[in-house]
C-alpha cells in the first residue's frame, strides 16, 4: 500500500472515529442518552418518607453521581480524545439530570443530600488537574468511565433488590439501563486506546 494511500485510509479511519463513541455510533449514543434523560425528567416525587436502609442507598446514588458529574467535568475541559470529551459530556448531561432528580425527590422527602464534593472526591479532582493529554484519558476512561460505572451499577442493582421507596425505584428503572450502556462504551474505549497506544509505540 502506497503512502498515499494508507494515509487516505488512516483519515477516513479518524472520520469513522469521530462518530463513534466506543463501538456506538454518536448518533445512537446521544439517542441513549436523550431517552434516558427524559425517563429519569419524567419522575414525580412523592413526600413518602424514606426508611434509613432507603436514604442511605439514596445517599450512595447522589455520592455515585457526583464523582461521576465533578470528574466528567475535568475531562471535558482537559482530555486530548474527541471521543473522550463525547463521553464526558454525555455522562455531565446525565449526571446532572440524574443530580437534579434527585434533590427534587430529597427535597419532598425531607432528606438533605451532600452538596459539595467529599475530601475522597476532592483528592480525586487534584490529581486530574495535574494530569494532562494522554494520561488523563487513560486516567479518567479507567478509574471514572469503567470503575466509577461499575460502582454505579453495583449501587443500582442494590436499589433495585433493596429499595421499598416507589421514586428510588423509579430512578434505577430510569437510571440504571444508561449507567449499563455507558460502562459498555467505555470498555470499547478503553480497547480502542489500548490499541492505538500500542500502534503509536
């Protein structure tokens, strides 16, 4: 194959890219994560009051969302990959949904959710702002796209054998198919920054 050619194909290989997220294409992906958004937009709170074992598992959900929310937000601003600030933008959108949601049921239930970022979450936002390029992608996509998800997905599933509250229920039917499509994006991220960091060597 010709230079020329490889280079032809390498451009339309980074078009291809440029609309996919993980093995999605966007158009499919922001199609998600639109429904999702609406789902969750549609609860209605109820003044039910919760139970602790309820409030606690509510609690778990807004601190989950949170680190997702705070360091999505670091990697849009800092990640080098398009596709990257896609995803982080994708999971600021939903997190921020899933955050207002949630203060609006607390707030009919009398609960005060955390509001500011705990000393764990706080460290994990200085260690962002100190990485760059591609280290904070591989960072981010690791430790917040792939573990923070599957964490999500684990409190979510708890939720949903758990939870006796009708709007907790509501939040993880809502919630938990986009926190699964989301964990499997980032998987395929993943793989694909695996290999073009092992063809860029």
């Amino acid at each position: 194959m010709t230079a020329l050619c490889v280079s032809g194909v390498t451009q339309a290989q980074n078009r291809m890219d440029n609309n996919m997220v993980g093995k999605m294409s966007k158009t499919a992906f922001d199609q998600k994560n639109k429904e999702g958004a609406a789902t969750v937009s549609s609860i209605t709170p109820t003044s039910t009051k919760l139970s602790s074992a309820d409030q606690d598992l509510m609690m778990q959900v807004a601190k989950g969302g949170m680190m997702q929310l705070e360091t999505s937000k670091i990697a849009v601003q800092k990640a080098a990959s398009q596709e990257v600030r896609e995803f982080a933008q994708a999971e600021v959108d939903e997190q921020t949904g899933l955050s207002d949601k949630l203060k609006e049921i607390a707030a009919a239930k009398g609960v005060t959710l955390p509001s500011t970022p705990d000393a764990e979450l706080q460290d994990m936002l200085s260690k962002m702002q100190n990485m760059s390029g591609a280290e904070l992608d591989k960072h981010y996509v690791q430790q917040h796209a792939i573990k923070g998800h599957e964490k999500l997905d684990q409190v979510m599933s708890t939720v949903r054998s758990q939870a006796k509250d009708s709007n907790l229920s509501a939040i993880e039917k809502a919630a938990h198919p986009l926190v699964k499509t989301h964990l499997k994006v980032a998987r395929d991220m993943q793989s694909k920054l695996m290999s073009s960091n092992a063809g860029s060597r």
